[in-house]
C-alpha cells in the first residue's frame, strides 16, 4: 500500500511539494473558462491538496495540478479518459507517451503547427507544464491551464512559423499532443423547458427566484441563454452556464421571456422558441419611521400610540415584542387597531406594566415585515439595572453598591479558567452580587472547519460539557441566565512571533493579530463559517446546556454578527446579550433583535478591576422576574454587621457578630424559600457562631440575621 500511495503522489501533478504557505489566490477560486471547462487556483505552485476530483465518475487527478485541467478538458470535450490508459504521470510524460495512449505528437518546429483543443507539453524542470490550446493566431499562441501563476489561468506565448515560444525559461515547450478524431459537432438545441408557454404573459410565479431548466443536449459543454424583460424590451439575463438549469432573480410585477442555446468548441445550436411567464405583483414592504409617543408610562390600563411610515395596508396588523422576548399580535385584540392610512397606524397597547425597550413591527402579508421599531415603557435609562462582565480577576470588597450583577467568563473552548473564575465569582456573590458564567466559544475547532494551522479539534458537545463542568453551579434560580460568547476566535495561541494570538472571524474568514499596540495586523484569510453552519452550532451548544440545566442561555455577540445571525435564530428563543459601545446605555443597534443586557462600555479600569460596563433591558422587579427570586437583590442587604467564613463552605460556617452584646435570631432560606435553619442566640460582641451546614444540598443559600443591634442578609454558597 505505501508503494501504490507513493506512485499515486508522483504522478498526479505538476509541482507537487507540500505545504500552504500564501496563496496567490484563494484555492479552489474560479479563474477562467474554455468549451465550458472551468480551470481553479491551486493557492500557489507549491500546494499539493491531496484532493482527488472526479468528472462524471472518471478521475481526473489532484485538485487542482496542471495535469487535473487537461485530464479534465479530454474527459469532458472529448470523452476520453487520459489517465485510464495508464500512460501518463506527471506533466512531462504527456509528450513522450502520447502515442502509447493512441494521441499523436507533433514536434515545437516541426512541420504541423498547433491548433485549437491540442495539449501543449513542456518537459522543464522536475515535473513538467501542460496547458490546452485555445485560440491559434500567425504569431502567438493562447493557451489555457491550471497553477502556473495561479492569478490567472490565461497565457499568450510568442510563435515564429511552427516554433512557440516557452512558458518561460524554465518551462520551453517540447511539442503538442491530440486528438486525432478531434471533430466536433454542434450540439441539438434543448427541449423540455421550464417555466413558461409560447403565448403572452404565460403562467404567473409567486416567486422572484425563478428556476430555468431543460434537458441536456449531447455534446454540449455549455450553454447560452437569455432572459428579457418585456416591458422595456431589456435583456436582463445573458449568461452561459455547464448546468441544464440556471437561477435569475427577477421583479415582481412584470412578464419575461427567455431561450436558451446548447454549445460546445464546435459552435452553438439555433435558440430554443422563446417562453413567457410572468411574475405575480408583490406585497409592498411596509416601513416604520417613528412612534408617537417615543416612551410610555408603564400601566396595566391601554394607552394609546401612533406608529408612522410607509406601505401599510388596511390589513396589516402589528407584532409587540417585550423585554424578555415575549412577542403579542395585534391581530388578537382588533378593537384596539385602527388603520388611519398607508403612513398611519394608531393601536391602544397594554404594556402589563413591563418596563424597558419594546419592539414593533408592521405585517402586511406574504411574510412581509417592517423594520423593527422600538419605543420605550416607564422611564428613561435610570430604571435599568447596571452590572459588569468581565475576563479578569476583581477585588470583590471594591464593588460600588450600585453594581446589582456581573457575568463571569469560566470557560473558552474545552480551557477552563478554575482559580480566576471561581475566586471571582465567589467574592461577587459575597457581596450579595447576582452573578452568571459565560463560555467563549470555538466552533471554528469543529471537525468541519479545523484547519491543520489550528490549535486544536474538538466538538460542540466538548464543549458543552467542559462548561457545565466549571459552570453548573452557577446556573439556575437566583443566578443569571449563562451567556455563550460568539465573536471573533482565537485559533492559534501565542504563534506569531511567541506571543500573539491569531484571530479569525467566524463568519468573514479574515484573519489577523493585535501588534502590542493593539492594531490588527492582517494575515491570510482562512475558511470561513456558512452562516447557517454557525446557527446550528450556537442552537446545539444552546439547547445542551438547557437540556442539563433548564435555563437557555443567552447569546452575547456584537451587532455584525447578530445582523447575521438573526434570521436563523428568529424562533429559538435564544435572548440577546449585545455588545455595542457606540451606543448608549440601554439603547442599543440590535437589527430588531429583542435585548437582554447590553453591554455599552469596554475595557474600564476601575476600582475593582478591568471589565466592560452592562445594562440590564428592564426595572429591578423585571431583573428579580428573570433571577427567578421572590425576595429581589434589594432585600439582599449587607450593612457591614454580619462576617460569614468560609464562603463557600462545605461542612460548617462561622458568623461573627460586629455589633454590640444583642439577641438574635439567624435563619438560612433556601432559594425556594425553605427555612432549612432557624436558632436563637444570646451573643457578646465580636462573639463568633458555627453552624454545621454538612447535610445541607450543594446550591445558594440566604443567611439572614434578625436583632436589635445587628441584622442583614448575605449569600452563602454550599458545595
């Protein structure tokens, strides 16, 4: 077997050393065409993909080599199969071996000079160049081929008589090989087309996409068709294509024809007789230009509004989203709807007294939807709920009381960050913090876009499981909801020049580092994720960690990425974690996306550390809503007088009493609000209390101390 693959590696290329380096041109772009054969960029000369390619089931060599385009030129103009006949390698062989595999070879200065569809040989170097010709004049040749220069697949060398002139110095050209029964005819034209009837407007079309299709000619290797507009008599459509169907996206409204003709290098059939259709009128966009009033009190009596813009229509109908991503049709509750006219719309709303950003949208029909508009209920910015989220290590005691939340970052990838997430998510809650995880995630790691440069291969469910792992305790009722952060990934850790970190984005494939003055330097793209792709990848990490937690996380990425993705995750009910500093605090660009935290502010240098500045869309009892705590983090009060150690603890705590001599009662509630512990106790000050807490379930805790002279709550966790 390593026999069969080293003689396989040998023969199927032109230059065949390993390894990628810069690509002239991505692999695999388009560069050119001839008789309907399509030639591709091999990255640079050095490549070898180790790609094998097929034509209808015969193989033509490795992607995308010299000797693959001629193979594949043979196959598909001629029917031939050169490398069955086992007679050729490497691009130098096609010469010498051309009359054992029934070619005939014609000598560069001999007396038969080259023509169209002839395969021209050079022996240079190791391995050799061949290239189709396609196109002979009195003084050049203009020939066709595949990684040569790999920016462009085109090539005109000098000719003298019977003499042509070498790719270059290194390549001179040997002779030409072909095809002694290198007639062709011209093709039958197509038959069987769709859509369309020979008569005026023929049938309607709902859509604006629109499939043309018909049956394959014998011997064509392309075709030509074209598509005009009869109301102003416009070709709007002239293309070729190798596929029996092509796609045109047209306008609704109006009446086409179209015609197609088959071709090959032996010239074009007659055009079919042209068919007509037509595409039926489409529901006009409707669009929201503003809202009157732009903020409403919060009430849970209707108020009414008055949305402006343009193309409503007497049916339309309006879809409220709130806060939390709860979304209400108008079309429920018609006695509050009235349409004025196509550029107002007035509606009672009934906000249930749910403070923070609403959305609304206008439906016409069809699936036509409005821009998202938003409006607010309550108050201004000073109802919100203000947190942080942060990578690094804080100073828990250094937290201003204003702060009611902070997400953590436990995980990236299947790394964890044990000693810093830990150490500072538990000095958070010691300070009656609400506090969440979140997870930096990887999918460019997946075994469908890893690439041999990156760091590592693992899958979304390694994922997964490696952030519940460090993160599951911290999930569930009192806690936020957990975040998965998508943004631009790290793909190699500290590998240009030892200390930078590759990035790439997702979705773009751009990739770069940040120099020491944080300035991306640009470095060669890499694959990038289908959008659809990276959806499925967020909905499946989503959906494990409810399935093991009952919480849907959030989803926290920056407005280009939820542009993208929004479509895709429209009904998954995954809620909107959005980064977006241009922005101020609690109004940010979402593209209609409903909001959750928004974070408004990064990389602040305060006090308790380096962290990014995050609002809550909604008033302390709609945060209190969404911890799931009956009691809310206002009852949650610390005045200095109770010391809890350790924390978290695992079999017993220590309370030390600040104040003066005092009876007190203390009592530890669960977070179903289960006294699980209540005693009286007569202390001195500074007297230190133990409670054994061994038989207690691992989870949050509230310790609440009642006295004359010392009282207040604080979190306590058991693990």
């Amino acid at each position: 077997m390593k026999k069969l693959y080293l003689f396989l590696f040998i023969i199927l290329s032109c230059f065949i050393i390993r390894g990628q380096t810069n690509c002239v041109t991505p692999f695999g772009t388009l560069l050119g065409s001839f008789n309907g054969v399509d030639a591709y960029s091999n990255c640079n000369t050095n490549y070898y993909s180790e790609i094998h390619n097929y034509w209808g089931g015969t193989y033509t060599g490795i992607k995308w080599q010299c000797v693959e385009y001629v193979n594949r030129y043979y196959k598909i103009v001629y029917g031939l199969d050169l490398f069955g006949t086992k007679c050729f390698g490497n691009a130098n062989s096609y010469y010498s071996n051309a009359k054992n595999a029934g070619l005939l070879a014609y000598p560069n200065g001999g007396s038969i000079a080259p023509q169209v569809g002839d395969i021209l040989c050079s022996n240079g170097m190791t391995y050799g160049h061949v290239a189709i010709v396609m196109e002979v004049g009195t003084n050049f040749v203009k020939v066709i081929h595949q990684n040569f220069s790999n920016s462009n697949c085109f090539m005109t060398l000098n000719r003298s008589g019977n003499t042509v002139s070498g790719f270059n110095g290194n390549y001179p050209i040997e002779g030409w090989v072909r095809y002694q029964n290198q007639t062709i005819s011209i093709p039958a034209t197509p038959t069987n087309l769709s859509p369309g009837s020979i008569n005026s407007p023929g049938p309607t079309l709902t859509s604006t996409n629109v499939t043309l299709s018909w049956s394959a000619s014998a011997g064509a290797t392309y075709y030509d068709l074209g598509v005009r507009d009869m109301s102003t008599n416009t070709l709007v459509v002239d293309a070729t294509t190798n596929s029996t169907t092509y796609t045109v996206t047209l306008q609704a409204g109006k009446t086409y024809r179209w015609n197609v003709a088959a071709a090959n290098s032996a010239g074009k059939s007659k055009f079919t007789d042209p068919l007509y259709f037509t595409i039926a009128a489409s529901t006009p966009t409707p669009t929201i230009t503003s809202i009157y009033p732009s903020s409403i009190a919060g009430s849970n009596s209707l108020q009414p509004i008055t949305i402006y813009g343009t193309n409503f229509q007497p049916t339309s109908y309006l879809i409220f989203t709130d806060p939390h991503g709860n979304t209400y049709n108008s079309s429920n509750y018609p006695e509050r709807f009235t349409y004025v006219n196509s550029g107002q719309i007035n509606y009672n709303i009934n906000n249930m007294n749910d403070c923070g950003t609403w959305y609304v949208r206008v439906y016409n029909s069809s699936s036509v939807y409005s821009n998202s508009y938003n409006f607010n209920v309550c108050s201004t910015n000073n109802s919100f709920v203000y947190g942080f989220d942060t990578t690094n290590p804080i100073i828990a005691s250094a937290i201003p009381d204003s702060i009611k939340f902070a997400f953590f970052k436990a995980t990236e990838s299947i790394y964890k960050e044990d000693n810093e997430f830990k150490g500072s998510i538990n000095g958070a809650l010691n300070k009656n913090i609400v506090v969440g995880a979140y997870h930096f995630a990887t999918p460019l790691f997946s075994p469908d876009y890893y690439q041999v440069s990156y760091d590592h291969k693992n899958t979304v469910s390694d994922e997964v499981n490696n952030f519940l792992n460090s993160a599951k305790n911290y999930i569930g009722k009192g806690f936020l909801p957990p975040a998965l952060d998508i943004e631009d990934q790290i793909v190699s850790f500290k590998s240009v020049n030892g200390k930078y970190d590759i990035f790439v984005n997702l979705l773009s494939g751009n990739s770069y580092y940040l120099d020491a003055n944080s300035n991306a330097v640009s470095l060669p793209s890499q694959k990038p994720m289908n959008v659809q792709d990276l959806a499925n990848w967020i909905y499946e990490f989503c959906t494990g960690v409810k399935s093991q937690t009952s919480v849907m996380p959030l989803l926290y990425t920056t407005f280009s990425y939820a542009q993208s993705l929004y479509p895709y995750l429209l009904n998954d009910n995954i809620k909107l974690f959005i980064a977006d500093t241009s922005s101020s605090p609690g109004s940010p660009k979402t593209n209609g996306w409903p909001w959750l935290f928004h974070q408004y502010s990064h990389n602040n240098y305060l006090d308790y550390g380096l962290v990014d500045k995050v609002v809550f869309n909604g008033d302390i009892n709609a945060f209190n809503a969404l911890i799931n705590l009956s009691s809310g983090i206002n009852d949650l009060t610390f005045q200095n007088q109770l010391n809890i150690y350790p924390n978290p603890a695992s079999t017993s705590i220590n309370i030390k009493v600040k104040n003066a001599d005092d009876n007190l009662t203390i009592e530890i509630i669960d977070l179903q609000g289960i006294v699980v512990f209540s005693n009286n106790y007569r202390v001195m000050q500074n007297e230190v209390i133990t409670i054994n807490i061994s038989s207690f379930a691992n989870g949050i805790y509230i310790v609440k101390l009642n006295g004359e002279n010392n009282f207040g709550t604080v979190k306590m966790i058991k693990e």
